[in-house]
C-alpha cells in the first residue's frame, strides 16, 4: 500500500523545486523512502518516509496502531534524515512526510 503512496507522492512533486535523487534508499541499517535533490543545483536534499495511516477503522485498537503509525514514520523520518546528513554533510537536508492522512508534512532542516 504504501508504494501506491510513494508513486502518488512522486507524481505530485513534478511541478515542485524537486526531483528524485534515490527511492528505497539503503542508510543506517533501514531502507529510506525517498530522497529528493534541488532542481536549481542547490546543496539541498529532502528525505521523504512515506506511511499508510488506516483511517477507515474505529475502535481503540485502530487509535492506537493511527497514534503508532503517526509516531514511528516521524521517528523513521528523522532516523533517515540525520544518517542522510551524515553522509552528505555540506548538504541541508529536509525532513518530511507523507501519508494518506495529512499529505506532504515538513518536520524540520538539518
């Protein structure tokens, strides 16, 4: 479910200052979801981490996996940030993320 999200995600972006430098990119024991690089040469990259959020269920199990789900893609999204940081040092790096439920969500720069 979630590659239909990165596809719908891509799709979007085509129009934005952003192109996709890496997909499913392989850092710091994890795989990434996306990885964007400036159109204008810029040393700026976005890390992207795509997540399906259920927000058809009810009951208090389907809160808790929402309020989990919500939680892990932000903590994985700044994981991935500081390892993309890591590896490209001169680069300002974006952390975002996109789901189903809010779209496209800037969490910060590094």
């Amino acid at each position: 479910m979630e590659a239909v999200y990165q596809d719908l995600f891509l799709r979007s972006i085509k129009t934005t200052q952003y192109e996709l430098f890496q997909r499913e990119y392989h850092i710091d024991g994890g795989v990434g979801d996306i990885l964007l690089r400036a159109k204008d040469g810029s040393k700026r990259l976005s890390v992207v981490e795509v997540k399906y959020i259920d927000i058809h269920s009810e009951g208090r199990t389907a809160r808790t996996r929402r309020r989990n789900n919500r939680n892990k893609v932000k903590k994985q999204a700044w994981r991935y940030g500081k390892a993309v940081k890591k590896k490209y040092p001169t680069y300002k790096v974006m952390v975002c993320i996109y789901t189903n439920e809010n779209g496209l969500v800037k969490l910060g720069e590094l």
